[in-house]
C-alpha cells in the first residue's frame, strides 16, 4: 500500500493484478476566500473498520490547519455511525440532527 497526499488530499492505494486501486481519502473544498471548507471521506469496502479513515481525516485537518483554513464542516448521516466515531476521533464538534422527510443528517465541525 501506498500513501500520499497529492493535491493536500491524503490518500491510500494499494496494487492489485499490477493495478494501482484507490482504497481510501480524504477531501475538502473550500469556500471562494479559502477559508472555509466542507470536507468528506470515503474508504473502499473491502478496507473499512481497519484504522485506514481515521488518519486520513486527521492528515487532512493538519494540511488545512497548515494551509491557514479556519473552519471545516462536514455532513454525517446521523446513521453513519463510523463516519460519526471517525469525526469525533479526530476532533470535530456535532451539533443537533437536522431532519428531512427521508433522511437524518448531523452538521460536525472543528475550528482550526
Ligand atoms: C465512514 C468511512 C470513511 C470510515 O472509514 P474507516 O476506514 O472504516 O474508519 P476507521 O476504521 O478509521 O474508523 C471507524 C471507527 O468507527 C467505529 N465503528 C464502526 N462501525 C461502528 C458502529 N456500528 N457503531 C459504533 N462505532 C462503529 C470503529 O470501531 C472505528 O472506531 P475505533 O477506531 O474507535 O474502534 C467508511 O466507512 C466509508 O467510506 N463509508 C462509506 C462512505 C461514507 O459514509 N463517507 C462519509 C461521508 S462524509
């Protein structure tokens, strides 16, 4: 497996049949001033519940805190129980549930 950050997005890959495959990143986009930015994670199936995210998300925070962000927010769907653990793990706030007809979501952010 392999890691890197290209782009400020850390990421995992590993080789498979001599094919490079994502298995897992973290992201982020910003607002125009650059200051604030919504981020979102992904780690493949086959990858997940093994401590891959959990770096990843913290990698990204340190990144935006180095880039001079003040503020990242995320949507978790307040069934994600995963995505949720992995937000707190690395520091971010929830706030209250914010419901529609057919979905739960929670606002979490940290300030940086
Ligand atoms: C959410 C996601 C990125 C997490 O990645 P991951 O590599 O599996 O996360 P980690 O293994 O680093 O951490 C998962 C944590 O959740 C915990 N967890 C998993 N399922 C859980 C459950 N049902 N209840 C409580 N905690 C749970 C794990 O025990 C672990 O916490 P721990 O280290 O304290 O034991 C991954 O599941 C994913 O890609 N899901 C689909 C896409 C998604 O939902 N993205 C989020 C949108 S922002």
């Amino acid at each position: 497996m392999t890691t890197g950050s290209e782009d400020a997005f850390p990421h995992l890959t590993t080789l498979k049949d001599g094919k490079e495959q994502a298995v897992g990143e973290a992201r982020y986009v910003t607002d125009s001033a650059g200051k604030l930015a919504e981020a979102a994670a992904v780690v493949a199936d086959d990858w997940q519940n093994r401590g891959l995210e959990t770096p990843l998300f913290a990698d990204l925070i340190a990144e935006a805190r180095r880039r001079g962000l003040l503020k990242i927010f995320a949507y978790f769907d307040a069934d994600n129980k995963s995505m949720i653990r992995v937000g707190q793990k690395v520091g971010f706030r929830l706030g209250a549930r914010e419901a529609g007809s057919d979905y739960s979501m929670l606002k979490a952010e940290i300030l940086l």
